[in-house]
C-alpha cells in the first residue's frame, strides 16, 4: 500500500480535526456555565415523572431535551446565559411553554409548574408522524403493518391509550372481532365511561351475531351524556336493525336536533316514524328533507312515501 508523504498525511490530520473541532463547537453552541433545576407536578401538586422538557436558547437558536423523573424534577446543567424558551409535553396534559433569562454565572431560581390534564389525547409532532405513517397504511387496508405503527407508539408513550381504539379497528376490519374487543377493552381499563369504546365494543358482538350482548353494551351508553350525532345515529340504527323502533326513534330524534342537516339521521327517523304509524310526524319529517336535498335517488323515495302518506 502506497504511504502519503509525511507533510500531506499531517496536514490532513490537522484538516480533519480542525474539522472535528468546528463541527462540534457548532453543535454545543448552547454549552456555557449555567444551571438550572426545575419540577413538573399535575394540578394536584403530585410530581409528573417522564415529562419531556425542552429547552431552546434564544442567543444561539439551538437546544437539547432532558425527561423528569419520578420524583417530578429535570436539570438543565452547563447552559449559556440569556433567554431561553422552555417547552414541557407528556401525553395526557396540556403542553406548557415558558420563557426564562438564565444567569450563567449566578444562582438562578427553581422552576415549578403545573401542567392541567387534557380531555383526550394531545398531540405533539412525534405522535403525528407515527400517526399519520399508522392511518396511511389503515387507509391502504394494510392493517397488520398498521397494528405495528400503533403498537410502537404505545411502546414509547403508554399514556397514550386511546391507540387502542386504531389497534381494535384494525382488528374489526379483518372481521377479528375478538381481539377488537380486546383492544377496546383497554381503553376502559384507563377511561371506563368512555363512550367510543362501548359502542365499538357492542358492535363487535352486533358482528358476530350476538345480538342481546351487543345490546347489553348499547345500554351501557348513558343517553344524556351523548353529543356526536353520529354515534347517536349509529346507535339508532343498530336499534332500528334489531326491531327495537322506539329506542332507534329517540336516537333519530336527538342527532337530528343536533344536526338539522344530517340528511342520513333524517331519512331514518322519517322511516322510523312511518314504521311506527306515526304518521304526521313522518310528513314533517320527510318534508325537511326535501328542503335540504330535493334531487338525489334516495329523494325521490321520499316524495314516494309522501304521497303514499297524504293518502292515508
């Protein structure tokens, strides 16, 4: 093997350790003689363990991220002096940011904060990039390569229970309706009222043909609490399906005043109203409809049905 000449081989030591040298004293720009220490603690006053707290200095425009343990604290040691931006996420709780001016080298004051629980699942960048890759191959019908992605997450952030939902819907598309319910299941082991999770897992039974066991977990949904229209209209139809019109009615009836264009909702509770006899309401129901949709196939059935009405 040819050697390089001796003055060629140090010029590119020094070169590549020059090099070295510039690389990393860009990426430790934020490096300094500056400490801080903080604690995150649930509304409470109970320590959050494992929230991820990131800081960016503003003289630099660089940052690291450093996690709090159990007992709520982080550190932040060995950072330059100025303003810094600091952000605090962790599934299940409202992000917070906050700005502080950092002494370098004096002693700089502990930082406590609160974050609130959030209502569902919060999202951050991270969990939307795996989300989206998870729902993409949903969308394609690739579903064990989805149950992966969603599986991975759970991995990395436990608190995000509400991935079971996608998991269970994976599931309930390969017409694998025992683990769908399973999947769902864990859901009410965090949030055992949680509405979604007991429809879906009624209508895992409604699939398998069991149809008192679908209605026992229907019953479970506490009617008053409900306000998608449509899981009330999901629900009214399974009840229609089932021969049960006038629980189907009640449910029509409330996603319609939810919604006064839901034209699905509407055309079901005028035929519920006609199955029932009812049939003024029925005329007024289909009538509505026509206000809102006067030239679709499904319209003219409802002119049909309001002639035969009239003729009563």
């Amino acid at each position: 093997m040819k050697r390089l000449p001796v003055k060629i081989a140090i010029f590119m030591f020094l070169s590549s350790l020059f090099l070295f040298s510039v690389s990393s004293l860009f990426a430790q720009e934020h490096k300094g003689q500056g400490r801080l220490i903080g604690y995150v603690f649930d509304e409470q006053g109970n320590p959050l363990e494992g929230v991820k707290v990131k800081l960016f200095s503003l003289r630099t425009q660089s940052g690291f991220e450093v996690v709090t343990d159990k007992n709520g604290k982080w550190t932040a040691a060995w950072i330059r002096g100025g303003g810094w931006n600091i952000d605090f996420e962790k599934f299940g709780y409202l992000p917070r940011k906050i700005s502080v001016e950092v002494q370098e080298f004096g002693r700089n004051p502990e930082i406590k904060i609160n974050l609130k629980k959030a209502e569902g699942l919060v999202m951050t960048d991270e969990l939307k990039d795996f989300l989206q890759k998870g729902n993409d191959l949903f969308d394609q019908k690739r579903y064990d390569e989805a149950i992966i992605v969603y599986e991975e997450i759970l991995r990395k952030y436990p608190e995000a229970y509400l991935i079971y939902k996608n998991i269970g819907n994976c599931y309930f598309n390969q017409e694998k309706y025992e683990e769908a319910e399973a999947a769902y299941l864990k859901i009410l082991e965090k949030d055992p009222r949680n509405i979604d999770a007991i429809i879906l897992i009624g209508n895992t039974y409604a699939n398998r043909g069991q149809i008192e066991k679908a209605l026992e977990w229907y019953n479970k949904v506490e009617f008053e609490k409900i306000e998608d229209p449509i899981v009330l209209y999901n629900l009214g139809t399974n009840y229609y399906n089932n021969s049960k019109f006038e629980e189907a009615l009640k449910f029509y009836q409330r996603a319609v005043e939810l919604q006064k264009d839901f034209l699905d909702a509407l055309y079901q509770l005028g035929l519920t109203y006609l199955t029932l006899n009812k049939t003024a309401e029925a005329i007024q129901t289909f009538e509505n409809y026509l206000k809102r949709d006067a030239d679709s196939d499904r319209a003219g059935q409802v002119r049909s049905f309001l002639e035969y009405l009239k003729k009563k």
